[in-house]
C-alpha cells in the first residue's frame, strides 16, 4: 500500500491529492501543446506532419521525352568511339572489287587490330587513305546536314574522307609480277585467284602498268581490285612516289563484313591461295639469317678460347723442358 501511493503523488501534498485529478494543466502541459483531459491532445501536429509525408509519395519518374535527348546524346558518344577504335562503316563507290563487293555495298572494317600492331595480311580486303593522287579526278560527293552528322559518329559512311578499298596482294620484302595475262606471283608462286571477276585475266597486257615485277619496300602493301580490269590500282600508280606501294600506315583497317545490303551479307575472308607452302620465302629466310648472324659470335669465341688454350699449353710444355 506504501507503494502506491508514492505512485500516485505528485511530490505536493498527502493522501487527499486524486491521481485523475486535472482541473489545472501541470507547468509545461500547455506549452506542449497536450492536454491531458483529451484524447486527442497533441495529435493534430502529429498527424498533420504524417498526412503531410504521404502527400509526397514515391518520385515520378521523368517523361520519355525529357529523357531522349540523354539517350541520344549517349548513343552519339558511343557510337563515335566505336567508329573511332572499333569498327567503321564504309560505302562501295565503284566496280573496281567485283564480284567480291558490288557497288552501294556497305562493309564493316576492323580498326581495332591495328592499335594492336597488327599489319596487313597478303589476301585481305583492306580500306585505306589515298596514298596520293590516285583519287584525283574522282567526282566528291556532296551530303547534306544530317548525313555529315552520322557520317562524323559512324552512323553513315563518311563522304570527307579520301579512301579505297583494295586486295593486298604482296607485303613489304615481297616480289610481286606479272607477264601476259598472268597467273599473279609472289615469291615466284603462281597465285589461284578465284575472287578475279569473272571473264577477267589476271594481268592486262598494256604498257601502262599491266605487266611489272616489283619488290615491295618494308612497311608498304602491294594491292590490286579483284576486277582487274576495271581497277586503277598499284600497277597503274608506279610512277608516282611510293612506286605504287602503299604505306601501312595508310591503312584504315579490314573489311571484315558486308553489311548491306541483307541480302549480300557475308563475311570476307583471306583466300586459301595465300597459304600455300613457299609463298612466305622471303620471310623463312629470316630466321636462316638470324641463326648465321647467332652462331658467328659463337664461333669465333670458340675459336678464341682454343687459341688461348693452345697458347698456355705451349709455355706449359716450354718451362718443362727448360726445367
């Protein structure tokens, strides 16, 4: 009983105080805002701040139309790093790679292998920049607006840039030629060229380039159109600087795929004909010369270290008998 009534008191008066007792706020109860007769005192602020959460709710998320030109501006950005490192397309312009490529043509090329080092491969459908005055002559087209933009992110072949689309036929340190109608060699192998168009001959015989026997210099390519006789390609530019032979540095990349239209896709392989054993002679021979330049210093250190000694055991044999 002690015990409760302790409970009950307020610190003020004796057993005649009630508990239930509230005819007068407590100090503070009405700066709290909360009245102890009520049941609903206090809770209007309460309940108002909770109302006013729900009000809220969850965060709408943006229209589609805010939000395009971010996409757009996204894809632009990628598509142009793709178009720089990655792969590029290019437009067929001409009839010089029938029927390999067909005019209008659209092929995708590899740019990412060069980055790496990689060099062109004899057999390979390259695109590259004009090594100088070969498109001279050449009708420039003029795009509008909107396909210089996707031409400049990749989108569209770009009508600025001055290249061709060639066959390497020979790489540096080859002998590439050809007599009469052909067949092509490299390194004294007749090349099985079944790409050639159709009714064509491997060479032309005319004084302007159809017959020739060139050495490739390091770093350049050798390249000709698989429509022999409707391509001016290196044969018919050895007399300007380079000899025909175009620098490796010229080179975009390789076209890997036609893309468009779909019914001409197909991918663009290397031709068997530029595996057959032999045709790598000039490069076999490397390694012969590289052992010979090896094994020189090998021999001549033997050859000193059995000089010396013979030397020793000459003064050996010397002092033995004069002993």
């Amino acid at each position: 009983m002690g015990d409760v009534a302790v409970g009950a008191r307020s610190g003020h008066g004796g057993p005649e105080e009630q508990p239930g007792r509230s005819d007068e706020p407590e100090d503070g109860a009405a700066a709290d805002g909360v009245n102890p007769g009520s049941d609903t005192a206090g809770a209007g602020p309460a309940t108002g701040d909770r109302d006013g959460k729900q009000a809220k709710g969850p965060k709408k998320p943006r229209s589609f139309w805010k939000e395009l030109p971010l996409l757009v501006g996204i894809a632009l950005i990628l598509a142009l790093v793709i178009k720089t490192f990655l792969v590029q397309a290019f437009s067929i312009p001409s009839d010089s790679m029938q029927n390999t490529l067909q005019k209008g043509d659209r092929v995708l090329v590899d740019k990412l292998t060069p980055w790496f080092g990689s060099e062109p491969e004899r057999g390979e459908v390259v695109v590259f920049r004009d090594p100088g005055h070969w498109l001279d002559g050449e009708p420039t087209p003029d795009p509008n607006a909107i396909q210089r933009v996707l031409g400049w992110v990749g989108l569209m072949p770009s009508a600025d840039e001055k290249d061709l689309i060639k066959r390497v036929i020979a790489v540096g340190g080859d002998t590439v030629e050809c007599k009469g109608t052909g067949p092509v060699k490299v390194n004294g192998k007749a090349l099985n060229e079944p790409y050639v168009f159709e009714g064509n001959t491997p060479c032309s015989v005319d004084d302007q380039g159809g017959q020739f026997k060139v050495t490739v210099p390091a770093g350049k390519i050798w390249v000709m159109g698989d429509h022999r006789q409707n391509s001016l390609d290196s044969r018919y530019h050895q007399n300007q600087p380079g000899g025909g032979a175009v620098p490796v540095d010229n080179v975009v990349g390789r076209a890997i795929v036609i893309a468009w239209p779909p019914t001409r896709w197909a991918t663009l392989p290397k031709p068997d004909t530029f595996d057959q054993q032999g045709i790598n002679a000039a490069m076999s021979a490397a390694p012969a010369a590289l052992g010979l330049a090896g094994a020189v210093p090998l021999v001549l250190w033997r050859r000193r270290r059995l000089t010396v000694a013979a030397a020793q055991d000459t003064r050996v044999s010397g002092g033995g008998t004069a002993g």
